[in-house]
C-alpha cells in the first residue's frame, strides 16, 4: 500500500486523484483550507487523512507531513496540486495580486515539497509530481503572470528531476491544457482588478474565450485523474507529461517556432563566443 500526499484536495484534479488512489489500494493524506470539504465529497475512509493545510504556511506543511507520517508510516507520492489561476495582462496584474499568486503556486509549491523530501530521502523512493499547465511551456496572452507561476514549477521540476533521481526518487511535471474542473470559475480563477481598454483587442477577447470556455473544456478530469494513477505505476515515468490534445498542439507549435528562429539566428548567436 502506497502512501499518497496530495494538496488542494478538495475538489477538481485533486479529489479526483484522491479517489482514484483510496480505489486502488492506497492511502491518502488529502489535505486542504477546508479538510471538511475533503471529507463532505470523499466521505469517512479507513485510509484517508483529511489535514488541513493552506500550503503559503510552511509550519502548517511540516504539521501535515508529520500528522501523515504518524498515521501511515511513509509518503510514497506527493502530488503538488494546490494552485489557483489569474486572468489580466501583464501590465494589469498588481504586485499584491501577483505576490498573493507565486505565494500559492511556487512558494507553496516548495514549502510542501521540503517538508516531504526528508521522509523520501530516508526511504529511498518516492515520486514527486508537481501540476504545472500548458502555461507553463507556451505563454499566452492574458495569463502572462499565472504561466510565469507555471514555468517556475516548470524549472524548479526539471532540477528536482536532476537531483534527486540518484536519491531513488521519481520527478514528474505534468502539463495539463484545459480541462472541464472548475478552473474557470470564480472560486479558482480571479482576474485582475484593473481593466485597461487598451488591451480590448487580446487580453479582452481571452476575457471573453475564457466566460465561453468554462465547463465546455475538452479535456476530461476523470481520465486526467486515471492518467495520474497510470504515471504513478509507470516503472519509469517522465520527466514531463503533456495531457490534453491542445496542450499538444500547443506544444508543437512552441517547438517549430523555437526551431525556425534558432536557424534564422543561428549566425548571429554562434558570433557571441570567444574567438580562441
């Protein structure tokens, strides 16, 4: 029986993940704001723990790990889920709104993440998986301060990857497009308090794209969330997992633009080294 370590548990990707675990076997540390609305949706389970956790604290994620560790023995994976989504351009993102955002996504991301990692160091194994986006590899207009978050735990992941696979321990960032949670609601998404008509023509139109998309996404969350048990049973997992046809697509538009403009600047960018 594994034991799993799951933030933002309470709905979406992460109650879905959760489930899906408790189903296989395994126990679940399912930790959020509100642990009586881990349990209101997953109902009493002899092996699920629902902690609270609000993961811009780092003492309160020390308090869960040891609270998990004492009930269960170990942490076998860590699923860092916990986020939430700002919508408004670059300029219209306030420092306050864009401090309260990296405060959830990578600085929690990170408390979480150094509160885990002894236990796994001490066993020798592990599997960290950190929820990025597909606005974590391809920036877009009116989600440039939340991709920012994204393309943080983007490298933060890829050097977890580097050092602790010689430590038996497995790092995957997974790259979700959009899928039908309820990422473009309110309780999730918040957008920017200034509006400036300026930006009417991009930003505005994302606005408009995002009212029309929620809950018409086509990414379905229950096979995301068996994609997770799938991963997590991969002898030899990734170091990154796009899921979602429009992420891929997203991805290879990224890496053809990428291409071309290395070969047209190819000469330019070879010029800068010494001449030895």
């Amino acid at each position: 029986m594994r034991t799993w370590l799951i933030t933002g548990a309470s709905r979406g990707f992460g109650t879905l993940i959760a489930e899906r675990a408790l189903r296989a076997g395994d126990a679940v540390i399912a930790t959020a704001r509100k642990p009586q609305d881990i349990t209101d949706r997953l109902g009493e389970h002899p092996n699920l723990l629902a902690l609270r956790l609000d993961v811009t604290r780092e003492e309160e994620a020390h308090q869960a790990v040891a609270e998990g560790i004492k009930r269960f023995g170990r942490i076998d994976v860590l699923i860092n889920n916990a986020g939430f989504g700002v919508l408004g351009a670059v300029e219209e993102t306030s420092a306050s709104e864009t401090e309260r955002l990296f405060a959830t996504n990578v600085f929690g991301l990170l408390n979480v993440t150094r509160a885990v990692l002894p236990h796994m160091r001490a066993q020798r194994s592990g599997r960290v998986i950190n929820i990025s986006s597909i606005g974590g590899y391809q920036a877009y207009m009116g989600w440039g301060v939340y991709g920012s978050t994204k393309f943080a735990v983007e490298g933060i992941s890829e050097a977890l990857h580097q050092e602790l696979a010689p430590l038996g321990i497995q790092v995957t960032v997974v790259e979700p497009g959009f899928f039908r949670t309820d990422f473009l609601d309110e309780q999730s998404l918040v957008k920017t308090a200034l509006v400036l008509p300026d930006y009417d023509e991009t930003v505005g139109k994302m606005r408009t794209f995002a009212e029309a998309a929620n809950h018409a996404q086509p990414g379905d969350p229950v096979k995301f969330a068996e994609a997770m048990l799938a991963l997590i049973n991969a002898p030899n997992p990734p170091q990154r997992l796009a899921l979602g046809s429009d992420t891929i697509a997203r991805i290879e538009a990224k890496n053809r633009l990428v291409a071309q403009e290395l070969a047209q600047w190819n000469a330019l960018a070879l010029s800068t080294d010494f001449k030895d």
